[in-house]
C-alpha cells in the first residue's frame, strides 16, 4: 500500500509544459527545459526553433504535428541540436537540422549519458565517425578494485539474434560492433538488453 501511494504521488508531481511559436506556456524549448523536473512532459507544437537544446533532467520531449509538419530543431550551422546529458530521457516525433559540420562531435543528438535507443526510424546515424561508447566505474572500493567496464548503448533494431545481435557468452553485449549508419562510426559493445535504471 505504501509503495502505489508513493508512485501516486510521485506522478501527480509530473508537469505537462506545452511549447509553440504562439500560445503556449514557452515559445523556445530550452525555456521549457530550464523550468521542468524530473518526470515532467514537456509537448512542442509544429514550428521550426532555431535554438541548441540541452537536456539535463529526466523528462519525455515530444513533437507533436499541430498540422504542418513535425517541429523542427535548427542548429542553424553550429554545435549540436540535441545536448543529452540526462538518463531516463524519451525524445520523440522531431525533424533535426543544422548541426556544425567541423567534425569535432556535433550531432542530432548528442548523446553524453547512457541511453538505449528504441524504436526509430533511423536508429543511429554517424556520418564523422563520433564514439559510440564510453567506460562505466562503480563508485566506491568496488570501482578502484573492478576497474573501468566500457559499455555500448542499445538499440532496439540490433538486439535479436535476427538482427545480428548474439550473445553466446550471455556477458549482456552482442558478440558483433554495431556499424552505425552512413559512416565509420561503430558500437563496439552493443548492449542486448536496455539499460536499467
């Protein structure tokens, strides 16, 4: 009883922030973020936002088709549109466009957490070659005994042995890299389940 009155609680907190060029709660999707907690929903109507995003709580973005187009996130030639720095995050239903071409790490979505990637149309995509791993250390005397773990990310189009994910070793990693489309990118440690937590 006490755990249900807990998550009760826990998404009556939850906002619903709306984002649109007119008549919404904000007009830029950064001013949405910067006001939003964990667990908030932030929607953003059709329109084209000329901004970089960054991404630092929890929350679902979603672009929503108001009736001309999904909306669009322009970088407008520099940096990247998406900053991801947070967990648990959803991002959905958006066009991206703009990101800098100096090949030093710009993107779409610049991914600088651990995330799974489920159910895209184009899963990953790396026309530069960016790094599509990174090395995890517990925290305390168990991470200086252990060590490093460098992990993957992982995609819900490469995680079946159909799809060419095998996991003979059961370690939780696809025996094969994950190329990633368009480019020399590759996730050397592709993850079969998504991660926890």
């Amino acid at each position: 009883m006490i755990l249900i009155l807990i998550a009760i609680i826990g998404f009556a907190n939850a906002a619903r922030i709306t984002v649109a060029p007119k008549g919404a709660d904000y007009s830029k999707i950064q001013g949405a973020l910067n006001n939003a907690s964990d667990g908030d929903v932030i929607e953003v109507q059709s329109g084209r936002y000329v901004e970089h995003v960054y991404i630092l709580h929890s929350v679902s973005l979603i672009g929503v088709d108001t009736g001309s187009g999904r909306p669009v996130i322009d970088a407008n030639g520099s940096s990247s549109a998406i900053t991801l720095r947070a967990n648990g995050t959803r991002i959905e239903g958006f066009n991206l466009t703009g990101s800098g071409g100096c090949g030093c790490g710009n993107a779409g979505i610049f991914i600088d957490s651990s995330n799974d990637f489920l159910g895209n149309r184009v899963a990953a995509n790396d026309t530069v070659g960016n790094r599509w791993s990174m090395e995890m250390k517990e925290e305390g005397l168990m991470g200086l005994l252990k060590g490093a773990k460098v992990i993957g990310n992982h995609y819900s189009d490469y995680d079946e042995p159909g799809e060419g994910c095998n996991d003979t070793n059961s370690d939780g990693f696809c025996d094969e890299p994950r190329m990633i489309r368009n480019g020399p990118g590759i996730d050397e440690h592709p993850l079969v389940a998504p991660i926890k937590g």
